[in-house]
C-alpha cells in the first residue's frame, strides 16, 4: 500500500482521501478485495487486518477515520450519480454538456460531512479527549466527552444519512457477536420499503456475505429481520448457535413501547419529523439502553424538513434540549445569537451537496450557499405559493432553525421571534423575579421573592416534574402617589380545564400587559406573568386575583372553562367582592359581524369549530400586535413589541404555533388582543357619546329657546 505523509494540509483541508477507499478501489478494479486464494494464510490475514480497521478504525497521513467510516466507504455499496462520460455510455446521444447524471450501484465518496458524523457516532459511544477532539474540530461540548451518550441529528435532505444508518446496522451485526440492531420508525414505509432503512441494512449484509471473509449462515432472512447463526442438534433437540446477532426493524405508530425490552447495541430512529410519539417512545426506550449508571447501547434519532405531515414538537424538543436526553450536546454554531448554547447534531444543506464537493471530498461551502440562495431568491420572486420559501427552506436548511420552521398555520412573524428568542437566552437576559403575591397583616400586598419558585419556561412542557408554575414579574407595577392607577394595567387569562388529577395538559396562562397611556411610561407590554397548573383550580384563582390587586388590574378571560366566576361568587358568599377584579362581558360592538353576548356577565367566549372566525380574527390581532414598530435604534434597528417580551415559553409558543394543538399562553395574549380593542372601543364610544351630550345641552340652551 502506498504510504501517505499527510491526509490534511497545514489549513486542515483534506488531501489524498483516496487512500481510506483502497479497498473499495480495488474491488472496482478487478472484482474482489483480496487476490490470495480462499482459505490460505495470507487470505485470512488480509480480512483479520480488515476486521481489526472495521473495530478500531484506520489512520494513516495523520488523519484517523472510525471503523464504521471505514468500512462505509470500502464495504457499502449505494447508489450515486455518475458523471456525464458514464451518462453517455447509457446513451450516446446525450449532450456532454448537459447536468444530468445517472445513478448507479457504486461505493461511497469520501465527504467531510461524513467524516465529521462518523466522529460523532464514536465520540457519543466512547468519549474522547480535549486533545483528540480539538484536532477533529468538531464543536461538541467539553463537559461531555465521557462517552455513553446518543446523538440526535437534525439535517438537510439527501445526504444519505439512511444508507450510513444502513451500513452501520450491518457494520454492528456484522463485528459485535449476539448483538441486536434496530431500526424503528412511525411508519413502515420508512423501513421496508425498496429505500427504507432495513432494506439497506440487508443489502449491506448480503453484500458481506457475498464478497468479504465475513461470510456467515443466516437463522432469520427476512425483510423486517436478520440473524447470523446455524441450528445444531444436540441430544435430539436444534440448538441455535454461533455469532446470534440481529438487525431488526420496528414500526411505533401503534405502540411507542414497541421497543421495550430489546437490548439493543444500536438503536435508529429513522424520519424523526414525522414521529409524533418520539418523545413517548425515547422514554421507554432508554431504559433498554442502560444498566444502572452505564449505558449499554446508543440510540440515534435523524431526520429531515419539509414534506406533509411533519409532527416537529417531539423531535425539536430533544434536538434543543440534548443533554434531558442523554445525548451529546453540540455547540450550536448554526443558528444566530446561540452563542454558549447546545443542541444536536446538525448538517446543514451547504455541507456534503452534491455538485459542490471537490476532488478530495471537501465542502465548497460558499459555493453551495450561493446556489441554494439563488434558488430561494427566485422562489420569492414567481412562486404563488406563499409557502414554497418556508418549505425549500426546511428541505434544505442552512441552520437548525430554518429546519425546525413551520409551513402552514403559522401567522406569526417566527423569524423574528426565533431571533428575538435566540438574544434573549445568548444574553441570559429572559429571566423576570419569581415569587408569590402575599398580603401582610395591616392588608397590604408584597411581591415576595422565592429561591424555589419555578417558572415553565419550556413549551412544550411535557415530562416536567411540576407544573406549579409561579408568578414572574418583570416590572414593578406604576405608582402614582404611592397607588397603581386605575385601568393603566389588564390581566388577560386562559383557563384550564381541570384539576391537575384529571391529567389534562393545559395550563393557567395569565399574562400583566400595560397598556398605552400618557403617564410618561412604555406600554403595550407584558409586565408580569403566571403559569402554571398548581393542585387545584382555587390555589391558581386565588394567586390570579392576587395578582389582580397588585397590579389593579381588571382580568379579561375565556368564559367558556375554568372557574373564575365560580371563584368570585364563593368569595363574594364569604364577603368578599371579586368580581370588581373581572372585566364585563366583551360585547365586540366593534365588529357587527360577531355576537358575543352570552349574558355570562364577564370575560369573552371564544366558541369552538374548526374555522372559529374569533380564533382567526384573533390570531391576526397578535400579529399586528407583535409586529408594531416602537422605535428606531441608532443602527437602524426596528424595535417592535415582540422585542419587549420576555417570556421564553411563550415565545416558543408563538414559534411553533399551528391552528390545532394545546397553546395556552397565545390563547391567553389573545384574549388580551381582544381585550385592549374592547376597551379601546368604549374609550371611543364614551367620548362620542359626551360629545352629542354636550351638542344636545348646547341647542337646548335659552339661546335656541322658542
């Protein structure tokens, strides 16, 4: 073999990569890996060197690929597209000029893509050094190069990531003696299919079987099962015996605790965006995966933007939180102002695309960009699709983000808020006072400040250990003479349904918002919040109308659940009147074409149906309200509303809001939207009305007596 003195130049881009793919080339040249005879000692010593690169990995140049990188590029056999000359062939009268290719049954290309996650992959399984990892330049966190960690990927589209996940099941099955593989997904379709995953992973072992020393017999030779091994009859009965290893498929849909119980060496969840139960399906897995303090096998969850029926929520709530997940945490260098913080893994469309990849697998990054950008740049000018921006985009992101966005049901300015969302946590500058409202003995209200208080700021909010939720406040109410004026604040507010033992998953949102006003001080801001969902619906009422009177503030509410009024007549039963605290029913008087007046006294129903016109209508209202311009910054940045809230949840919420789904605190703001329209309104209609009293007094005076 040819010795190479370096893989890498002095700027760390690669060079001479063919020399990983040697024996991939050699099987191209003459058919076959090795040119000794079957059976003689230089035969079995070749694939005994083969075996111990496909488990240790290779290193040569100064540069070190992994076992399964390894055996990837030498002993995968995928479909690639071939260059024009080959095109030709197939068809003499193509022009040589044209773009076209034809894809063919060839061995992988070395990427440096594919180098970087095969790192991944071996770094999360078995840890590494400081040292080791700042020559690979990869950006995983220090704190977590202990190994025993899974990986979630986020990526662009065709990158191959299921031939890789393919080769790697086989790769295990084929090196790991009684070890069990598993691919699962939501649907079988992604599986069993001619390009689902357990269809390459068999093509991976038959392609063994067929041309390497790694020859064994088969128990299982299914589409949705493999298993190496022979049966032997011992003392009358067939016992299995020999290596026992398995790669197994597996669909979730119906039963996200389908692979409970499998002790499995490796474990992908395949097309994680379409996954809606992943969450639920990751919990009960992971036990699988661990015995007591160690982990004993590593789950890999991928998938890809775009498409219909994407269910986002589960896999972008492990993509951002990895370390809730045991997996490894990645600097998140992709998306704007996320500077210091974690994610998944991510490959971006710009690395490893086709087309933009030179000689020596290195990605033409800029290039590629400016590709994608020119394609975006034209869908934004002639597509009638309003949405077919956001959709390329998903499909082929160049950050988490732009992957992780929403192409339908979605008003909202969401790359603002992601921005906005994103400064926020970069600067640690999200986190209002947590506390309780308490009255002391001579009737006065104090904001107490408590260590123990936690806000939700996660939405979703699913596997969190409380949902008591506590008031956050962000500014100290405005006082005139030591007294907060009247209606310079509302409290706009979502019920729940139940009590907490019911187990339903809505919240309480309420949300403090000041309006505009002529004091000297900003409004249209939120400047206190509670969520949450404490043991009762009477422990959350009584906090909200605490909240109330510190803030003298009218609460504005959804009538149509909950029990504020309920509330407020027992208080008032027990001498004590509430109801002062509750805004009259909303009367809409303002719109002609909608009826509000369900004679319940106070709040504002908000109806149900699919098409509910207040819900649309309402929606529209957050938007604009989001999206006023307050001022200008000496940069020339707009400031908006949006830029005033600092409720990390909700901007999560506003984010990833769609028509259908449980989202209470834009439910609550809202009510709010409607709510400072309702009382804009009668501000008018009030100052109208003294206007024609003051034109009835004046022609009624004795200067127009008869």
């Amino acid at each position: 073999m040819e010795v190479i003195d370096s893989v890498k130049n002095k700027d760390g881009i690669f060079i001479n990569t063919e020399c990983f793919r040697e024996e991939a080339n050699h099987f191209l040249k003459y058919g076959r890996y090795c040119d000794d005879e079957v059976g003689t000692y230089a035969y079995l010593e070749y694939w005994e060197e083969q075996e111990r690169r496909l488990i240790d990995g290779y290193e040569t140049g100064g540069a070190r690929i992994t076992g399964e990188h390894y055996g990837y590029l030498n002993f995968s056999n995928i479909k690639l597209s071939k260059n024009k000359q080959s095109l030709r062939d197939f068809n003499p009268r193509i022009n040589s000029t044209t773009n076209a290719r034809k894809k063919v049954r060839d061995f992988p290309l070395f990427f440096d893509g594919d180098y970087n996650y095969f790192h991944i992959l071996d770094i999360a399984r078995f840890g590494t050094t400081k040292e080791e990892l700042k020559k690979l330049q990869l950006m995983v966190t220090p704190l977590y190069l202990d190994g025993g960690r899974h990986v979630v990927l986020g990526k662009a589209r065709r990158k191959g990531y299921s031939y890789k996940a393919g080769y790697v099941l086989a790769h295990r099955y084929k090196t790991e003696a009684d070890s069990i593989s598993v691919v699962a997904a939501y649907d079988w379709k992604y599986l069993i299919q001619a390009d689902g995953t357990m269809t390459m992973a068999k093509n991976c072992v038959d392609f063994f079987n067929e041309h390497t020393g790694f020859v064994r017999s088969k128990l299982i030779n299914t589409k949705k099962e493999q298993k190496d091994g022979f049966v032997e009859e011992i003392a009358g009965v067939n016992v299995e015996k020999g290596y026992k290893s398995q790669i197994i498929s597996i669909s979730c849909g119906e039963n996200p605790d389908a692979i409970r119980g499998k002790d499995g060496t490796i474990i992908y969840l395949e097309e994680a965006g379409k996954f809606p139960n992943l969450i639920q399906t990751v919990n009960s897995t992971s036990p699988t995966l661990e015995d007591g303090i160690y982990t004993t096998g590593m789950m890999v969850i991928f998938g890809t933007g775009g498409g219909k029926d994407t269910n986002w929520e589960d896999f972008e709530e492990i993509f951002y939180t990895p370390n809730a997940y045991k997996m490894l945490p990645i600097e998140n260098i992709w998306d704007e102002n996320s500077e210091g913080q974690n994610c998944g893994y991510f490959h971006p469309d710009y690395i490893s695309k086709v087309g933009f990849v030179d000689k020596y697998g290195n990605s033409l990054k800029s290039e590629a960009k400016t590709h994608q950008e020119a394609i975006r740049t034209e869908l934004s000018k002639t597509s009638k699709d309003a949405l077919a921006l956001i959709a390329n985009k998903m499909e082929y992101p160049f950050c988490p983000r732009e992957a992780f966005s929403r192409s339908s049901n979605n008003i909202f300015p969401t790359e603002d808020l992601e921005e906005h969302r994103n400064y926020l946590i970069s600067s640690d500058n999200f986190e209002g006072v947590n506390g309780k409202i308490r009255r002391d003995r001579e009737g006065h209200l104090n904001f107490l400040l408590k260590m123990d208080a936690l806000p939700i700021l996660r939405f979703p909010h699913k596997d969190m250990t409380t949902l008591e939720g506590c008031i956050v406040k962000y500014e100290e109410p405005y006082r005139v003479a030591n007294k907060v004026p009247d209606n310079l604040h509302i409290i706009c507010h979502d019920p729940y349904h139940f009590d907490k033992s019911i187990g339903d998953v809505s919240l309480g949102a309420a949300y403090v918002i000041r309006r505009n006003n002529n004091l000297g001080i900003r409004g249209n801001v939120i400047v206190a919040s509670y969520i949450g969902k404490p043991d009762s619906q009477d422990e959350y009422n009584k906090n909200l109308f605490l909240l109330a009177q510190y803030y003298n503030a009218k609460i504005g509410f959804e009538n149509d659940r909950g029990n504020v009024i309920g509330f407020c007549k027992v208080a008032r039963a027990k001498g004590v009147d509430l109801f002062k605290y509750l805004e009259t029913e909303f009367e809409l008087g303002w719109n002609d074409k909608m009826n509000n007046n369900l004679s319940r006294g106070y709040g504002m129903s908000m109806g149900g149906g699919k098409d509910n016109k207040k819900i649309l209508e309402g929606d529209i209202f957050i938007r604009d309200w989001l999206n006023e311009e307050r001022s200008i910054t000496e940069d020339g940045l707009i400031i908006k509303n949006l830029h005033t809230i600092k409720d990390i949840a909700l901007l999560e919420e506003l984010i990833k809001y769609r028509a259908s789904g449980n989202f209470d605190r834009v439910s609550a703001l809202r009510i709010g939207m409607y709510h400072l329209r309702e009382l804009l309104y009668n501000n008018v209609k009030e100052s109208n009305a003294n206007k024609d009293s003051s034109k009835k007094k004046f022609f009624n005076s004795k200067l127009f007596a008869s």
